[in-house]
C-alpha cells in the first residue's frame, strides 16, 4: 500500500499575501510620514543655507525638498481621498471624515491636504516678499507663518494618519509597529516646534534668563504630554524626546560636512561650511518625569497638569542652567556638540560667550528676585500647556478615523 505524503499549506505564501495586504492599506501612512520627515530636514537645511550662504533663489536645494514633501503628501491624501470617495468599501468608509458632505477620507489625510495648499501658496508669497523688503532678519515673517501652518498641518496629518490606524490596530503586533510610527510622527512635530523658537530658547546663552523657561514651558509640555498620553507604547514622552534629539544631532553633524561659503554682502563673519542647528534641548530628562506622572492614572487631570508643569520647569531649569555653562566653554567648540557657529552676517565679539535675556533690576545687573517672579509665569504657562496637552491626548487616543 503506498504511503500517503500529506500536503502542507504554503504558509510563506499566505505571510508575503498578508504584509502585501497590509502594505497596500497603509503606504499612504509611510508616504505622508517620509513627507514630513523631508519637510523638516528641507526646513533645517534652508534654515542653515540661510545662514551660510544667504538667500539665492527660490530654487535652492532646501526649498525643493520642502515643496517635494508637500507635493507627496498632497497627491497621497488626494489619492486616498478619492478612492475612498468613488471606490471605498465599507469598512473604509466607516473610518472616514466627510467634507463637503460627499467626499470622504480620513481626518489625517484632510489635514494633509489643506497643509499642502498652504505650503504652496506660500512659495510665491515668500518670493515676492524677500524681492519687496530683501532678506529676513528674524524666522518668523508672514510668508514664513504661512509656510510653518503648511508643515506643522502636514505633520499633524501624518501622526493623525499613525494614530487613527494606532487605534484601530487589533493583534499586539499591528499595535506596537503603529505606536512606533506614531512616535516618530510625534518627535517630527517636536522638532518643528523647536525650530520655531529658536530665537528664544534654542542657544546655550539664553538658559540663564527666565525667557527660555517661560518660552519652553508654554510650547513644549502641551506637545509632549499629549502625545505621550495618545500612545500605546510604554514611556513615550521620554522615546519621542529622544527621536527629536537624534534628529537634531543627525543634522549637526551631516551639515557640517559640506563646504560653503556666503554670497551676499555683507560678511563679518567668513564661514566655510553649512552652519548647523544649535545642540538639541536636552528634553529627554523632563520627559522621564512626564512618563512617570502619566503613570497615575488614579490622579485628577487638573492635579496632574500642576505636578507635570511644575515638573517640567523644575527639571529643565535644574539641567539646562549647568549644560548652558558646558555650551559655553571650549569644551563644546567641537563638531560633535557644534557650538559657537555663527552666522556670516554676525559681527564677531565677546556677545557669544555672554548670557542674552537675563532678568535685571533697574540698575542693569542680574536680579535673583526679578528671576523669581518671572519663573513663577514659567511655572503657570507649564501648568496651562500641561492641561492643554492631557485634554488633547485624551481626545487623540480616541480617534479612529
């Protein structure tokens, strides 16, 4: 009698159909979230061509990735959009947000798209701007508000578009592999937020003054608590901050690289390479105290938003006042931390090794009260940024659609 071999099923076959299946309902996810990503590395870029070589053209290098990565995230979001519209099935349909009252996607994708129209339009916007009123003086101008609403719109759809499949997620697998795309989202949008204060709380000689504090503590927690609260993974607060800190680390090192030198008058200062971004605030370590507050769940949100605000400023003050010393001295002066690189509009002098915004009396010299008192708005800006960020976290962790 002849022996009967049994037939097994192909099971690497039925695994390459399922992850084609899940790439095929989420590339829209993965292409948004490389959008941002080459949206904030064009931003980081142009920032530095700006103070390197000086605005050239509309055409520089930076100012293409950044359109690139909106014009991505535009067409992806309008791809889904329609399908979803005309050739949805159910199920998508469900997880959908209606506008017009007829098309149909989700929200993360709407998001994007209205972030891509703003990004657009402020192109000719900024040209026309700089060939009336010549060269920027500070980051934020009106044609740079129009842009920074497109990308921060842009990242905001891409961790909505994270999310929403986050939370939909049903296997332990699905979940974790979403949270961490999410996570990544999260410290993108971090980062963008850090560039926009730049100015106020981004260089060493600025942590001694209250400024910084008041400025960190307003636009930080609001962020960070929120997205940690919104994540499936355990101590988010602390892996998003320290996402945001490789990629401004990356960008140090990789800009200094490249050789490059300014173009337009007039130079006081001669540079020889791409300026980078000064070293990233050091957010991991309030972000280990949001973690741990998060924990208590049994505490009341409003008890919690004072322990994290109060948290939040205590932490930054107590290591961000002795790294601005480290910053400062010429242990820093290397291309791994990449301090003292100025701009080559900036007249050399004993100002980079001094501390800017320093709370005085009326006589000029630094006050331990007028600090205080000042701190103490630290102190209440955190609270309110905390209490913004639980009640959108615990909105975010809501969203499926």
């Amino acid at each position: 009698m002849a022996a009967t071999i049994p037939v097994l099923p192909d099971t690497s076959r039925a695994d390459r159909i399922d992850r084609a299946g899940v790439f095929a309902a989420e590339w829209p996810i993965y292409a948004v979230l490389l959008a941002s990503a080459s949206i904030v590395v064009g931003l980081i870029w142009d920032i530095s061509w700006h103070r390197t070589i000086g605005r050239d053209t509309f055409w520089s290098p930076p100012h293409v990735i950044e359109q690139i990565g909106a014009i991505v995230a535009g067409l992806s979001c309008g791809y889904v959009a329609l399908k979803t519209t005309f050739a949805g099935s159910a199920e998508e349909r469900a997880r959908s947000v209606h506008f017009w009252k007829y098309f149909q996607a989700p929200l993360g994708a709407w998001v994007c798209i209205w972030g891509t129209i703003m990004m657009v339009t402020s192109a000719p916007f900024d040209n026309w701007w700089h060939n009336a009123y010549g060269l920027d003086v500070k980051i934020i101008s009106p044609p740079h508000l129009v842009l920074a609403s497109g990308m921060i719109a842009i990242q905001l759809g891409a961790m909505f578009m994270a999310l929403g499949a986050q939370n939909r997620a049903v296997s332990e697998a699905d979940r974790k592999r979403l949270a961490i795309l999410f996570c990544i989202a999260a410290a993108v949008i971090i980062e963008m937020v850090t560039v926009m204060i730049t100015e106020d709380a981004s260089f060493a000689n600025t942590m001694h003054g209250s400024r910084f504090y008041r400025v960190t503590g307003l636009m930080i927690p609001v962020f960070l608590v929120a997205f940690a609260r919104a994540s499936r993974l355990t101590w988010a607060a602390t892996r998003i901050a320290i996402v945001y800190m490789l990629i401004t680390m990356s960008a140090i090192w990789i800009l200094q690289l490249f050789p490059a030198s300014a173009k337009l008058a007039p130079i006081y200062n001669p540079v020889t390479h791409l300026i980078p971004p000064a070293f990233p605030l050091l957010l991991f370590a309030p972000a280990v105290a949001i973690d741990l507050l998060l924990k208590k769940k049994s505490i009341n949100d409003w008890v919690l938003a004072i322990l994290i605000g109060v948290a939040f400023v205590a932490v930054m003050l107590a290591v961000h006042w002795f790294w601005a010393d480290f910053m400062m001295s010429p242990a820093a002066r290397n291309f791994f931390f990449g301090a003292d690189q100025w701009d080559y509009s900036s007249r050399p002098g004993p100002w980079r090794y001094q501390y800017w915004n320093l709370d005085t009396d009326q006589l000029g010299n630094w006050s331990a009260i007028e600090f205080a008192k000042k701190m103490s708005i630290a102190l209440g800006l955190a609270v309110f940024s905390s209490r913004l960020g639980l009640a959108w976290g615990k909105s975010m962790s809501q969203i499926k659609r």
